[in-house]
C-alpha cells in the first residue's frame, strides 16, 4: 500500500541546508515506528515536502501518530503507457 504522508508546516520552510536533515530524522522515525509495530516497509520517498511510504496496509495508523506528520492519505499507484489509457 502507499501513503502520501504530508510534513508539518515548518519543514518545507527550512533553508534547502537543513531541510534534509529534518526530512532524514523524519524519515527515520517513520521507520522506526513503523518497524515497532510490526509494518514492514518496503520504500520511502521524499520529494517537494511530501514523503512516499510504500508498506504494507493498515500503516496510516502508526504514521499518523509520528512527531513531524501532519497528514497521511493512502494512493493507489497507476502506470500508464500513453493518453489513450487515461481515458
């Protein structure tokens, strides 16, 4: 399952030098909960403020409790090959 997990308002505005730091320790500590309560975690992804968890399902529960996130929604992820699929 991924979730879109959306930071809390004071990271994105940090300097682009401590930024990944905060982002890391977050990252970590998602990890972290994650792995106490017995979620595997096959990726995280951090970009433009936002991180990717891919793991496995029932997580946002754990997530959300995490010091630093302010939101988690679940995604589904879609490929596509061209426009014609969209439709």
């Amino acid at each position: 399952m991924l979730y879109v997990v959306k930071v809390s308002g004071e990271i994105p505005l940090k300097s682009y030098r401590t930024r990944p730091r905060f982002e890391s320790r977050l990252v970590n500590n998602i990890k972290d909960a994650l792995s106490r309560s017995g979620f595997k975690c096959y990726d995280i992804t951090v970009s433009g403020g936002v991180i990717y968890v891919e793991c496995d399902e029932g997580a946002e529960k754990v997530i959300k409790d995490v010091f630093g996130v302010h939101k988690v929604c679940r995604a589904t992820k879609y490929e596509f090959k061209d426009l014609n699929d969209i439709t």
